[in-house]
C-alpha cells in the first residue's frame, strides 16, 4: 500500500505526464506498470529530479520571471 497521497488529486494526470517527461529528459526507461526491473537509483533519479525542477519553477514564479 502506497502512502504517498496527492495533496490535490487533480493534479495526478500532470504529475504522472511530468514523471515521464523527466524520465525520457534523463535518460531512464520508466514505462507505464511494473518497473522493477529499474534500479532504485534509476527510480530515486527520476524523483529527486522532478523535485529539482518543480522548485525552480515556483522560484522564478516568486521572483517574478
């Protein structure tokens, strides 16, 4: 049982479509289901990215960019 929960599940569709592009951006083969055959450095990859590039983006949008 997953407990990471979207705090608006609106945004689900969008987060998942941004997991992919980042995915593709870096270079790791994560496809729609199971990825298990990927390394959890591949996955952790993915993640820590998708958060590198969701706080530059409120970051120019604080400073106004």
């Amino acid at each position: 049982m997953s407990r990471n929960r979207n705090v608006v599940p609106e945004a689900r569709a969008a987060l998942d479509a941004f997991k992919y592009e980042v995915a593709n951006e870096i270079g790791v083969p994560l496809k729609q289901g199971y990825n298990g055959d990927l390394t959890s450095f591949q996955n952790g990859s993915v993640g820590g990215y998708m958060v590198k590039k969701m706080v530059e983006a409120q970051q120019r949008q604080m400073a106004g960019k």
